[in-house]
C-alpha cells in the first residue's frame, strides 16, 4: 500500500472516471448546498447548466454508504434535508480548460478516488503526477514558470513554503474554507485536511501513563533500541522544523542527537512503524496520527497499538495540514481553483473524514468519531509560515548524519 513519502511514480496520466451514477449516490448523502456541484460553481453561474433531480427514498436506500461517509456523518444529515433536490453541473469549465495537471505529493492511494470523484463532476480531465513532496517541490523549482503544473498538492507545510515564490494568490471563497492557522497568511495556499504528530505505542506493553510527558523523555537509555523513526519522511521532517521554530536551533539538535543516541531503528515512512509497534519490534514509534486508524479500521480493537499525543504538548504534539495552490505559471487556473473548492467542499471533507481519519479544515465537518478532538490535543501555537524550512530542518539532520 502505498502512502505519503512514496517514491517517485510514472508520468502525468488521465484518471479513471466514476460512474455518473455513483457521484448522485454520493451527491444524495450530502446537504443541500453542500454538494460537490455547489461547491465548484463558484467558478462562475453563467457556466453552469443545471439539471433538476428529486431524490427518493428508494434512491437513498441504494447508496453504498460505507464506501462514501461513516454511519455517524449519515446519521447527522436530516432526513429532509436529504431528500431534496440535487444540481448535476453538466458544464462547469469551459472547453479551452477542460484539463488539469495536479503534482501531488500525497500517495495515489489516499486521493486518486477523490480526485477522480472532481473529474467525473466537473468533466475535467485530471492529470496526476505522483511522487513524494519534498522531490516534487525540487521538481517545481528547477521547472519554474515552464512547468506542465497547474496546481501543486503537498504533504506538508514544508513543502508549500519551498515553492511559495511560483504560487498564486488564491480566491478569498477558498481561503474561508480553511481556519487561520491552516493556510498561507498572504492567500498563496490552503490546508486541505489536518495530520496530527503523535507516539504510536504496544498498548500490550504500556499504558499512557507509563510514557514521558515530553518528548525529551525518550532520551532516557531506558528507550535505547526500542524507539522507530523515519528521518527521510517528510512529515517527520516537519516536525524537527516545528522544534526549530519553538526551541530554537540548540535544543532541536539537541533532540535530535539524543534520540539518536538511543539506537532508534529507522524506517521509510510511517506505515511500517506502526506495524513494528504492534508487533512488539519496537515499542513506540513517531508517526502522524491517522496510519494508526487504518489499521484498526481493518483489524478492530484487537490491533495491539495506539495514540499518544504527549501531554506536555510542544512540537511531538504539532498539526500539520495538507495543502494545495495553484501555480502562477497554470495554463488551467480556474479548473486547478474549482479543485481545491471541491477538496474543501463538505464532500470532499466527508471523504477525508472516513476514508483517511485526517481533520477536516471546513467549518461544520466533523472529525471521525474515532479520532481524538484537536481541541483535546496539547498542540504548539506554530504559524503555517514556521514549518516551511525544509531545507534548513535537512542541512540539520545531515549535519548530524542522520541524514546521508
């Protein structure tokens, strides 16, 4: 399964198409003016040819539910509010932009069916490059104004920062779908979804209770050889920048060397520590918070592994975002806007919610039921602006050899 900080994959490609009928499947769950049509029409009225439905119950009854929102957001939506009438967008875009070359830095695996769920809507053909944030965001650079990119879809603030000098400012109705805190301060990207930093532990072991306040804690030699980490990962990477900008550069380094002093055993990406803590390979593991939510999505309670968002907060307990905006140098800048519309759009979010167990950024999407509330997280006051020095967090970490 491939996840965020994957290598690099093949050539931009066309996505596949839903159904037309799947999209009214899903079109049906959502509130009224919540729909994915809704919250792409902000393109323009005059482009959009409307086409009344009314919904039946017998409809309703048909839709997969499991496979578009959980239980819990189903059973939010009044049943009136359901059974209303949907607006299928039969042109949105018009025919001189009907593409749209996204560079996406998140795995195919978490956004291909949300980003094909806007091709099959809108009619834009949707054109992918997929490979890990940080070698996309060099890819921009060296590209500059001659890159095929209309939008650049990040893992992480770090990588948005890097290529902050290519974006353009995005309109205020997308800005308003985000919280301040999880997007650009001058409007040049956006949050999409919010990802928790987090101690994934054997609960079979250990209790919360039984692991350090903070996360200089695990420099005791108690810890040595029983620790995980992904130094290469760009979330991880995030986060030692997060320590930079609340620490300082001193006491970062000093984290960092003596975590490193404690033998962790070093893994690719987030996935596999998460496994290993389950397994009893390692005992935690520093991850993002929602790899953890999909393995017990599989296997239940019984997945012998869990969440710990420290509770003297700092740094181990940052949320990070997700982000997108769209390149100054885009030869398709409204089908790259009306993108992220609907990424933010009560759908989109609704997918990102079941699907991925990340935050949601708009205002009335709730967080799965599973996940721990952001406002029960002992999180670091870190602006956007402080976690996009990836180049400064990676000259560290060679610095330290810890990095090649």
């Amino acid at each position: 399964m491939l996840h965020d900080g994957q290598e690099p994959r093949s050539p931009p490609a066309s996505t596949g198409r839903l159904s037309r009928r799947r999209f009214l499947q899903i079109g049906a769950v959502a509130a009224a003016g919540s729909t994915a049509a809704a919250a792409l029409a902000a393109c323009g009225e005059s482009q959009i040819v409307a086409v009344e439905k009314i919904v039946t119950q017998t409809e309703i009854k048909e839709i997969p539910v499991e496979k578009v929102v959980t239980q819990t957001v189903v059973k939010e939506v009044p049943v009136e509010r359901v059974v209303e009438k949907i607006v299928t967008v039969e042109k949105l875009i018009p025919p001189t932009q009907q593409s749209v070359t996204v560079y996406s830095g998140r795995s195919e695996s978490l956004v291909a069916p949300v980003l094909a769920q806007f091709g099959e809507i809108s009619g834009v053909d949707v054109r992918i490059k997929y490979a890990g944030t940080p070698a996309l965001a060099a890819t921009l650079l060296e590209e500059g104004s001659n890159s095929p990119a209309d939008l650049f879809y990040a893992q992480d603030p770090g990588g948005l920062g890097a290529v902050e000098p290519l974006f353009a400012p995005l309109p205020q109705d997308i800005l308003e779908r985000s919280p301040a805190w999880g997007r650009h301060a001058d409007g040049l990207w956006t949050g999409v979804t919010g990802r928790a930093r987090t101690v994934v532990y054997n609960n079979r072991k250990f209790t919360e209770a039984d692991l350090p306040d903070d996360m200089f804690g695990f420099h005791d030699p108690a810890w040595r050889g029983r620790i995980g980490w992904a130094p290469t990962n760009g979330s991880f990477q995030a986060m030692v920048t997060g320590m930079r900008a609340v620490w300082g550069e001193d006491r970062a380094s000093e984290w960092l060397q003596g975590i490193k002093a404690n033998q962790p055993i070093e893994f690719p990406k987030n996935t596999p520590q998460v496994a290993a803590a389950a397994a009893g390979e390692i005992d935690v593991g520093f991850v993002n918070h929602y790899y953890l939510h999909r393995f017990m999505s599989e296997q239940g309670e019984s997945f012998n592994a869990r969440n710990y968002h420290v509770r003297g907060g700092g740094p181990g307990a940052l949320i990070m975002v997700s982000g997108a905006g769209v390149l100054a140098s885009a030869a398709n800048p409204e089908p790259a806007q009306a993108l992220i519309r609907f990424l933010l759009s009560d759908v989109g979010q609704s997918y990102f919610v079941s699907n991925t167990f990340e935050y949601p950024m708009a205002p009335g999407v709730k967080t799965h039921p599973g996940v721990t509330p952001l406002d029960s997280i002992n999180r670091p006051d870190i602006a956007p602006s402080q976690l996009t020095d990836l180049k400064g967090t990676q000259a560290l970490l060679r610095q330290l050899e810890i990095l090649p």
